[in-house]
C-alpha cells in the first residue's frame, strides 16, 4: 500500500468558507498556545521533559474550557496541530531549521487537516466534518482508503483540498530499457537516448503581466503607507490599515495569481516530465546533485534550474517506488570531459565547448548527450 496526495480544487458555499476560515484561526490560536507554553515552559525549567503530541492533546479539554468558542473547532485538526508542532520542534533539534514561528492571520497561506470521518459520496462530491457535502474537481480518481485531508486556502482566495490516500499502485509494464540524465539549465534534462527537454521560463512567459501588476503593487502600496502615515501623523481616530486599500489588495491578488500561475505550469512540466521517465524506463539514472556543479549562468536562469532538479529528483524518487521502477543516484565525476565510447579522459572541457572529437576513437561527441551516457554507465 502506499500513500498518495492528491489535489483537488473545492467550492465550498459561503457558510463553509466561513466556517474553513474560523477553523483555521482556532487550529492558530491552538498552535500559538501550544508554542507559547512550551517557550514558557522551558524557561522555568530547561530540565523539564520535551511534550509528546499525546501530552499536548491531554492539555486541550483545559483550553477548550478556558476558551469556549473552541469548542466549535473539528478536533482531529486541533490535534493535527498539536502534532506539526511537535514535528516542528524535533525537526529543529535533529536537522538545527528555524525555530517554530507563531502563526499569523496574515500569512497568506491557511491551512487546517482533518483525519476522521471523511466521505467520498461520489466523484464530485466530498462530506468533511463540521463542514458536510462539498462539491469538488479533480484531474485524477480517487481510490483507496482517505487518511485525513487538508484544506487549503490559496494567497489567490482559492480552496484546495489535499486528500491522502492508502492506494494500491499498478506497477507499470516493464520495458527493459535504462537511461543516464543530465542535468542542464538551457536544456533541462538530455538523455542518453540522445533527446533534450528545453527548459522552459514559464516565469518568462507572463512577465509582462506579472510585472505591470508589481509596478503598481509597489507604487499603490508607497501611496497607502503614506495616507497611514498621515492619520497616525493626525491621531485619527481609527487609523486605516494596509487591507483598508481597495486598490492595493487587488493588485496584491493580480501578483500572487500570476506567481501562482507560473508555479502551476512549471509543476504540470516537470511532472508530465517524470511520469513519461517511469513508463519508458525500468532503471533511471541521474548525478547526485550535491555535487553538481554549474557555473557562469545567468543567476536567475540557475536557481530554476536547481529548484527544477530538486523537484524532479524529488519526483523520481516516489514515482520509481509507486510504480516499480528503480532510481540510482550517481557519483558525476568527469561526465563531461571522459569519452563516453572509449573511456579516454580528454581532460576538462571549459562550458563553452558543446560538442568535442575523441583524439582516440575519433568519435564525435555533444557535450551534454555523452555526458548523459557517461551517467548511464557509471556504477552507483
Ligand atoms: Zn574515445
């Protein structure tokens, strides 16, 4: 069985969105209680033993008292919170991330999850607890047993629900074939089948609306700072805000849609990317990134590369496992300078040489094709 996330795009109606959005504050409110005690804690006896998700739960009944509104919250998702936190805090000793932040209302992003009595009443309709029937769309079927679900309101205004699932995956037929990948930024991935999948700037492609609307994002927001400035300068009675500024907000939202926008394609690439990997192939080879090393590329050019390599090792890595197929992570030393046909190093070759002629065997080689093929054969 394997456990597997699957996005869909939720309508609830006015009456839900509300209730999503008190729920999503109670699950704050919860989280920063919960954090404030255990900083609090900790300060009175840095001796004390580290709380369990299980003991912050113990502590809820006595909240919900002290609170009474509380009350209203689903429960699975209060202890869902409890939980994230105290992952939040083992990830920071183990891995030394950031410590965990107090949750604000204005962080664009809200989230909750729900991990009992959820139903799938059929293919568009999902019934969640404290919020009944809702409709849904979805690009992929939902099978297997529902885990919990996560509902999500997007920087855009939109709801997501992200459902996990205990599925069986088919394993897909197996073609004996095997691949090297090289990694590039004008060209994503090269493989050693000799084919080139270009890199490709979605960001680029909407600039120009993402940029009108930033201009005035900027310009809009100097202009409200400065009218804030003035009331407080004034002593208003009630100064204005920020979110008092209708025609802020709104290119606020025009941004955040385009950022959304490019995010969304980018995803749907890379992931048309990895599953057509996993159907043509049994054994994926690609370089440990690590150590991968490109140099005198625009800045920003490189940074989608990376991030676009991360997403697609990070990709690969379930994919092979769902659908039985095997991932191996090479060791990249002098893919691009040893010939790929007779194994003669011809030493390094500056990123300006795309293509080079073995002085031994004569063959003819593309840089990034023979270094793909190099991956190919390297030995984990
Ligand atoms: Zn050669």
């Amino acid at each position: 069985m394997t456990l597997k996330g699957i996005k869909l795009r939720i309508y609830p109606n006015q009456k839900q969105q509300t209730r999503i959005k008190l729920n999503f504050g109670y699950n704050r409110f919860v989280w920063n209680q919960m954090l404030y005690m255990m900083i609090e804690r900790y300060k009175n006896n840095p001796e004390a033993k580290f709380l369990n998700a299980f003991a912050l739960n113990n502590l809820l009944p006595a909240l919900k008292s002290e609170y009474s509104w509380l009350k209203d919250a689903e429960s699975t998702s209060l202890q869902s919170t409890n939980h994230d936190l105290v992952e939040a805090y083992k990830k920071f000793f183990k891995e030394h991330t950031g410590f965990p932040k107090f949750k604000s209302r204005k962080f664009p992003k809200q989230s909750y999850r729900s991990s009992m009595n959820i139903k799938l009443l059929d293919n568009h309709h999902l019934k969640i607890p404290k919020l009944g029937t809702m409709y849904f769309r979805s690009g992929r079927q939902i099978t297997g047993k529902i885990k919990n679900v996560t509902i999500r309101l997007s920087a855009t205004g939109k709801f997501y629900a992200v459902v996990l699932v205990d599925t069986e995956v088919k394993e897909l037929p197996k073609t004996n074939a095997s691949v090297g990948i090289d990694m590039g930024v004008a060209d994503l991935m090269i493989t050693s089948d000799g084919i080139k999948y270009p890199t490709i700037r979605f960001d680029k492609i909407l600039a120009k609306k993402k940029h009108y609307w930033e201009k005035r994002l900027a310009r809009r927001r100097l202009q409200a700072n400065k009218e804030i400035a003035w009331d407080k300068h004034n002593k208003v009675m009630n100064p204005r805000e920020l979110s008092d500024f209708k025609n802020y907000l709104k290119a606020k939202h025009m941004v955040a849609k385009y950022s959304e926008k490019i995010a969304n394609q980018r995803n749907n690439y890379l992931h048309g990317l990895t599953k057509s990997l996993v159907e043509c192939y049994d054994v994926i080879k690609i370089e440990d990134l690590k150590t991968k090393n490109l140099l005198k590329n625009h800045k920003l050019a490189r940074a989608i590369a990376n991030q676009s390599w991360r997403e697609i090792r990070r990709q690969l890595e379930y994919k092979c496992e769902w659908y039985g197929k095997q991932l191996v992570i090479v060791n990249p030393r002098k893919t691009s300078q040893i010939c790929s046909n007779c194994g003669y190093d011809d030493g390094k070759h500056t990123l300006y040489i795309r293509q080079w002629t073995c002085p031994k065997c004569g063959v003819n080689h593309d840089r990034d094709i023979n270094a793909a093929v190099n991956i190919l054969q390297a030995t984990a």
